[in-house]
C-alpha cells in the first residue's frame, strides 16, 4: 500500500462513523493526518472511532453537521479549525441510497438522494477551498461510483446515479477551477463494496472491492507526489462492464 506522509496535515472525511468513510479516515489518521470525524445522527459511533485512532497513536476529533446545509458545514469546518486546523484533505464521501424505480420515489426520498450525494459534495467542497488556497496545497476526493465513467443507465437508480454523474462532472470542473491553486481534486468510484448488503451475481474477479482497494486509491490522490495529477477518476471495480442493470 502507498505510504504517504500526512504528517501535520488535517483531514476532514464526511460521513465517517461508519461503512467506507470510517475505513478512508482511518487509513488517513495512519498515515500521519490529525483527523475529523463526521457524523450527522450517529454520534456514538464517531466516538468510537475518534477513541481507536487515538488508541492507536492518532489525534482525531467529532464533528456533527448536516452536510446538505451551508450553514451547518460552515459551522462544522469552523469547529474543526479551531482544534485542529484547517483542512487540508477533505474526502466527500457522504451520500444516501435509494434503489428503485424512480416512478416509485417521492420527492421527499428523491431529493435526499440528490443532495447528500451531489449537493453535499459541492457545499463541503467550496468551504473547504478558501484556505487551501491560501495555503496553496488542499486535496479534494469526492466518492462517486463506477456507473457514472460508463454511461450506464438504470431505471431502478434514477437519483443515485444523476448525482454520481454530476459528482464526476463537478470532479473535473473544479479542477480545472484549481488548477493554479496546489489543489488536486479526484474521485473515487467503486461498485461494489464489501459492506454491501447483498452482491450481485458474477462480480469481477470474484469478489466485492475491499476496503483497502478505496484506501490504495486514495491514498494516491492524497500523496503529496501526486501534484500534477487533478480530475481523474479511479474506478474500483475489477474491471466492471455491465451490459444492463
């Protein structure tokens, strides 16, 4: 695995008491990244996993917001800057799930769907730019998901995929945006992971992602080698071709 040195960096990962959040701000605080824990109602679980970093050496911190509202995320980056800093690497990785067909969606489920996937990402991304600029050095990962690079189309993920589409397109905009900036900005998009809670038959390779093939390709993003590489997106997704969901 890539061994960045996040040493005196802050890390800022949106939805990271649990699932591939919790995973991706750990493999931050390992490698030397004081860290933000973001939660927005599971607060008992963010602390448990500020306490195993901290066990495990690391500085990390809990923050609670409502990442679809400015006003929530600018309180939740003013919090972390006040303890840990600014934010220097800031990992969009919240975002809900509704699998159905869209005719089946109320607005209500529709517009969750859109906002803590693509809203979220852009809300969060734009608070946290001012001081990477002023810094000039920030890294941006935003979470997408495979289907969005392939074009694929489904009638049972109208609001999920919509979003994870204009995520990628945001992905790219804002680096051109940054591009004189020392900022990056990247995503990373799997299919399948392995705390999904049902697989697909005939999965690449056999196998759901794992944790670690996200934190591989994260960490590459986050390196600090890796300056001159900004709008790309890794599919984690051993090689996923789908004729049809």
């Amino acid at each position: 695995m890539l061994e960045p040195d996040l040493d005196g960096r802050v890390a800022l990962v949106t939805g990271s008491a649990k699932g591939v959040g919790r995973e991706l701000l750990r493999s931050l605080a390992d490698h030397g990244a004081s860290v933000a824990v973001h939660y927005n109602t599971s607060d008992g679980a963010a602390d448990d996993v500020a306490e195993t970093v901290r066990e495990d050496g690391g500085t990390a911190m809990t923050v609670g917001a409502d990442v679809t509202d400015p006003e929530d995320v600018d309180g939740m980056f003013d919090t972390v800057e006040a303890e840990l800093g600014d934010v220097d690497v800031l990992v969009n990785n919240v975002g809900n799930f509704a699998p159905a067909h869209w005719t089946d969606i109320d607005w209500e489920t529709w517009q969750n769907v859109m906002r803590t996937n693509f809203d979220a990402t852009c809300i969060c991304s734009k608070r946290a730019l001012d001081p990477m600029r002023e810094s000039e050095w920030g890294r941006i990962v935003n979470v997408g998901y495979a289907s969005a690079e392939k074009g694929l189309v489904s009638p049972k993920n109208f609001p999920y995929f919509v979003a994870k589409t204009g995520v990628l397109m945001f992905t790219r905009m804002l680096a051109a945006d940054t591009q004189d900036d020392g900022i990056t900005v990247n995503a990373v998009s799997p299919y399948v992971v392995e705390n999904s809670e049902e697989f697909p038959e005939d999965l690449p390779r056999g196998r759901p992602a794992r944790f670690e093939d996200l934190q591989q390709a994260m960490l590459f993003f986050v390196d600090e080698d890796s300056d001159y590489v900004s709008g790309e997106n890794v599919e984690v997704d051993g090689g996923w071709l789908p004729e049809k969901v």
